[in-house]
C-alpha cells in the first residue's frame, strides 16, 4: 500500500480583522522608528553573546526567554557552531545525525524533501523556524515537510531541536516537535569578515561570504552563500543561492529592536517519492524551482525586568513550480506552480514578581494564503488532462499562557493555549485547546536530575489535502490531526563534569491522521498511531584532547489501523561521535552512525518491502592553521559500503570534500 499524509499547521480569525491584522503587522517597524531616538543603552544582547558565550548552554525554541538548557523540562538539544564544524555537515539534515530521537526521512540526495521525524512522526509533524520564522509550506504535497537539505551548514550558526507536542506555544503545529535553525551573527566589536569554500565528490561546491559588525548600540550582518551538487543519488541535482541578514538595535537601557531577513532561490531535480527511484523507476527526475523569503521584526522591552514585553511580525513566502513525471501506470505526469504566504503578529508579556515563579501570557494572530495552478495529465481515454487549481485562505487568533515556579532544585511549568479557529479545515469553527506540563528537579550538588513532561498538540489539515479538486482526492471535511506526548528521564554526572550520560522514556500517540484512500480516492481522517520508545545519550570528556559522544534511540511503531510499523521508521538508530586533537592545531573525528531495517513501498517495486540495515563510518581532518584559518578534510562512507535509504534508491558511495574557512 502506497500511502501518504497530508497535515498542515493553521486557523482562524473573522475574515474581518485581515486589514487590521496587515496594519497591526507593522507596528513592530512603527515603533522603533519613536523608540530609535531613545538614548542607546549597553550593547546588543545578541551580539553580547555572540561575542563571548556564557558558560551555561542556553535555548531559546518553545520559550518566551532565553533559558538554561539545565533548567529545561522538555527534551532539548543544542548543536553550537563549533559542533557544527567537528561534524563538517554540509546541509542542515546532516547535522541532525547524532540528535536523538530525530531521523532524516529523506533519500540521502540533498535535492530531495528531507523531512525530519521526531520520535517517529511524519516529517510534516515538524515545524521549522528560521530565525523565528516558520518556513513549512501548507501547499506543498507533502503537506509542509520542510526539506532540510535546502539550507547549507554554512548558513547555520545554531541548530535547536525540541522533542515533544509544542502546541501550547506555537498553536496548529509541531505535533512531534520543532527545530530551529539561526543563521550566523556578528562577533565581536569589530568588522567581522568570513568566508568559507568547499569542494569535492558528486560535484559538490559551496560557499559563504560574510560581513558584519558589532557595535556599542547596534549590530548587523550580512551573508550570502551558494551550494551546488550533482549525481549524489542517480542524477539528482541541487543548485541554490541565499542572502541573509540581520540588524539590532540597543536602545533605553534593556529594550532592543531586531530585524532579521533570509531568502534563498534553489533548483533541484530528484526522483519522486514512490517512483523507485534510479534502480526500479523509470529514470524519470522531478524537476523544481523554489523562491524563499522569510522576515521576522522584533521589539524586546525591558527585558530581564519584573514585567518585559515581547513583539514580533513575522512573514514567510515560498514559491514553487514543479513538474513531475508518471510512476508507473498508477500516477500520471503532475504540473503545477504554488504560492504560499505566512504571516503572524505576538504579543507576549512576562512577568517576574518577589518570589519564585515567573508568568508569561499573550495573543497570536495568524493570516495565510495558498495558491495553486496544477494539471494532472491524463490520457485521453480517462478525460484528458485535468485541473487542479485551488485558491484558500485561513486565519486564526490564539492565546496563551505559562506558569514558571523554581525553588532550589525543583522546576514546574504549565502551559496552555486556547486557538479561536474559522475557516476551512476547521469544521466550520471551534477551539482548540493545547496543555502542557513539565516537571524537573535537580540536587544542589546537580550530580544528576529528573524531568518529565506531557502535552497535547493539534495540526490543521493541509491546504493541499482540503482544496485540490475532488478529481485529485480533495475532502474539504477534513479534521485536525492531533497528538498527546509524554516523556521521563533521568540524567547523571560524574564528580568532575567530565562525563554524563541520559535516558529518556516516550510515548507519543497521533490520532486522525489524514491519510490517501485509495478505494474512495480521498483524503480521510482514520489513522491512529502509537510510539513507544528510549532515548539514550552518553558525553564522555577524559580530557580537554578527547571527546566522544553517544546518541541512541529505540522506538516502536505503529498504525493500529493495520498493526503495521510505520514506513522508513527503523527500530534503532543512533551514531558514535569520536574527536581527538593529534595537537593544538590538528583534530581528528571518526563517526559511525547505524539505522536498523525498515519498512519502505515503492510503486514500481512491489516485490521489496524492506530496507536493509546499515551502518555508515565517516572521518574528519581538521587544521586549525591559525586563529582564522581553518582546514577540513571530509569523507562520508568512508568505506564505502552499498547501501539503500529507500527502495529503489542507493545511498552515495564514497565522498571526499575538502574545505576552507577564514574568520572567527
């Protein structure tokens, strides 16, 4: 059974409040053009930061603040960029490789959707932010799977991935979680200059020019980068380029405004999910153009007073044209050109009053639009070619709020938000409601520590699921996919901080997933599946030369309605990561990342079911040549092992790529 679901992430406000929501939108930019000629306080936060980094490790995805990762009660990780550049991943989804609990369902062809499953959800389930701007796309056929490998390691200054329904902060999303990824920023106070340039197999060449600079109230950058590859599965092909920036502003002693901006334009041709890619396939390539661009303006008031107030408008745009060929006799060739825009307004206000508790509440307006101009080309004899155009619009408002208390060791947190919905999709109108709660605590001495944490999420069905034509499978009585998520771990250390180690329990259990009926031809709501599984981690430091680090996760699928696993979900993975400095400028990192067979169909292939197990090496030479100049040798299935991601789809052989990097 070929199978495919469709999700989304939106509601709705009366279409009354579009002007005034579009108005509202600006207030952000209304506001610091008055506040800008406030005396200018210490500088920029951000920039601060980036400059010297605290101590602690610090998140700042599914939080109205920056906070701890210590104190978190939810499942966090953090990739800073130095981890980044001992892993030399040369996409976003290669950095999620020794996450645990994430999975890369793509193909390994950086051309492909390479959505992330999150403890075993659709790559739909999770939301992605750039910079604060959520960037999944609700037209897209996948229904929004945001494909990681269209944005450059170059471009990534911080990778941040939270495990766990996230509804109680983002509303209609994330049902398994959310990554954000934040691009580079200044450092220092001085004009910063960088650059880096790689190039090796599979014709991959890449590159990332920088400049920015950090001053006593204000700081800004700017990026550009560019990727290229060809014939890393099949003859796929990825050509890319990206522009991003971000400006700041420090002004009445604690309050900041922040501008930050990104926009990418990429090409790509690979094989279509289900066509049996280059081995069973017709040979056949998906082709596909994209524009992005993604804005977010932010005003911060008094931030780490007794009461701070949040502002921020956010806009996202992502265009597509895309033709894809027949698979088989099943699905027709597919034509079709998609646009989508994303806009939202938040207000957050927090208070911190004499004691020990912290409270947060506010409001979200949320409007978008999605287009579609399509044609499935049938043969004469079903009718001819037929249309598929749709044009929608939703919006919703939401509220919500936090409770935060700490007293010594001991961390609680509630959350909940109430989502007013309208429109399509949303059965003619109601509420949703999203709780969460979370529980740490630690002992003084913080030798180890207890979390746990539950939640519920919900996700609006796709614009693509509700609004393509009934000829194409379209149900416009489509319900929200919901989830409810619980985990517990536990955390220890040693004496010496020099080794620490985690398990973290799970259970994640999605309910109306909207999936194809084939015999209806429709899109339905009758999907409900259970994951169960551990998350293990260990971080061993012996000495300041040596590091090695453990992630891996068992999990349990499955679709109660067949009492099947879930396709591409493999029961174990994880990684082993070991980094040894030979000397002060040379390291040395060996990787070994593992995936346990699994479940995979492709139409043309009906004969395989299963995709073998596989176990990859890859190897790191790095040369610190001086302060700014950085060397780096990488070479992925280093021996060089045949091995398939799908059916039908061989992983790359052996790759080598060498690359150059100056600045700070």
């Amino acid at each position: 059974m070929f199978t495919m679901h469709w999700v989304c992430r939106c509601a709705g406000l009366p279409a009354g409040f579009r002007v005034g929501y579009a108005c509202a939108a600006l207030l952000p930019f209304a506001f610091v053009a008055g506040a800008a000629g406030q005396d200018a306080g210490e500088p920029a936060e951000d920039g601060a930061e980036r400059a010297a980094p605290p101590a602690a490790t610090y998140y700042e995805t599914a939080t109205v603040r920056a906070r701890s990762i210590d104190t978190a009660t939810a499942s966090v990780q953090v990739i800073e960029r130095d981890d980044l550049a001992d892993l030399a991943a040369a996409d976003a989804s290669e950095a999620l490789r020794l996450v645990p609990g994430a999975f890369v369902l793509g193909n390994d062809s950086s051309a492909a959707v390479a959505g992330a499953s999150l403890r075993g959800g659709d790559g739909n389930f999770t939301l992605v932010l750039i910079d604060g701007v959520p960037v999944n796309d609700s037209t897209d056929q996948y229904g929004g799977a945001f494909p990681l490998g269209s944005v450059g390691a170059g471009e990534v200054e911080r990778l941040e991935v939270v495990r766990g329904p996230l509804s109680s902060f983002y509303g209609s999303s994330s049902l398994g979680g959310a990554i954000q990824l934040i691009t580079s920023a200044p450092r220092g106070s001085a004009p910063f200059l960088g650059w880096n340039a790689d190039a090796g197999s599979h014709d991959h060449r890449s590159g990332r020019l920088s400049w920015g600079r950090a001053g006593e109230s204000s700081a800004g950058g700017i990026g550009a980068a560019f990727r290229e590859e060809h014939g890393r599965v099949g003859d796929d092909r990825l050509d890319q380029a990206s522009l991003s920036g971000r400006w700041q502003r420090q002004f009445g002693g604690n309050s900041a405004f922040r501008l930050t901006g990104r926009t990418a334009d990429w090409q790509a041709d690979d094989y279509p999910d289900g066509s049996g890619g280059p081995v069973f396939g017709s040979g056949d390539l998906r082709w596909s153009d994209h524009r992005e661009v993604g804005l977010a303006a932010t005003v911060d008031l008094n931030a780490g007073g007794r009461f701070s107030q949040f502002l921020r408008s956010t806009w996202f745009q992502h265009r597509m044209e895309r033709d894809s060929p027949p698979i088989g006799f099943q699905v027709p060739p597919w034509a079709e050109d998609t646009d989508f825009q994303d806009l939202r307004l938040s207000w957050i206000g927090t208070v911190v009053p004499e004691g020990e508790s912290e409270v947060s509440f506010g409001a979200e307006a949320l409007a978008e639009e999605g287009r579609n101009t399509s044609l499935l080309l049938l043969p004469d004899f079903f009718g001819g070619p037929l249309a598929g155009n749709y044009s929608i619009d939703r919006e919703r408002v939401g509220l919500f709020g936090d409770w935060r208390w700490s007293r010594g060791g001991l961390v609680a947190e509630l959350g909940l938000r109430a989502d007013l919905l309208q429109g399509r999709g949303a059965r003619g109108g109601r509420e949703e409601l999203s709780p969460r709660a979370g529980l740490r605590y630690a002992p003084d001495d913080a030798r180890w520590s207890l979390r746990a944490s539950a939640g519920r999420a919900f996700k609006l069905p796709s614009f693509f699921a509700l609004a393509s034509p009934r000829a194409f499978g379209g149900n416009p009585d489509l319900d929200a996919e919901t989830s409810v998520g619980a985990d517990f771990g536990f955390e220890g250390r040693s004496a010496d901080g020099s080794l620490r180690w985690g398990l973290t329990a799970f259970a994640n259990r999605f309910e109306g997933l909207i999936d194809f009926d084939f015999e209806a031809f429709l899109n339905v709501n009758r999907n409900e599946v259970n994951v169960e599984g551990l998350e293990g981690m260990l971080v061993w430091r012996p000495s300041s030369r040596v590091a090695l680090d453990i992630a891996l996760t068992a999990q349990d699928t499955e679709d109660r309605a067949t009492g099947r696993p879930l396709r591409r979900r493999p029961d174990l993975y994880g990684g082993v990561g070991l980094r040894v400095d030979l000397n002060q400028a040379v390291r040395l990192g060996i990787e070994a990342r593992h995936a346990d067979s699994y479940l995979d169909e492709q139409i043309p292939a009906p004969f395989r079911t299963t995709v073998d197990p596989r176990t990859l090496a890859g190897l790191t030479l790095a040369w610190q040549a001086s302060e700014r100049w950085r060397l780096t040798l990488r070479a992925d299935n280093a021996l060089d092992e045949s091995y398939e991601t799908q059916v039908g789809f061989p992983g790359p052989e052996r790759s080598v790529r060498i690359g150059v990097r100056y600045g700070r």
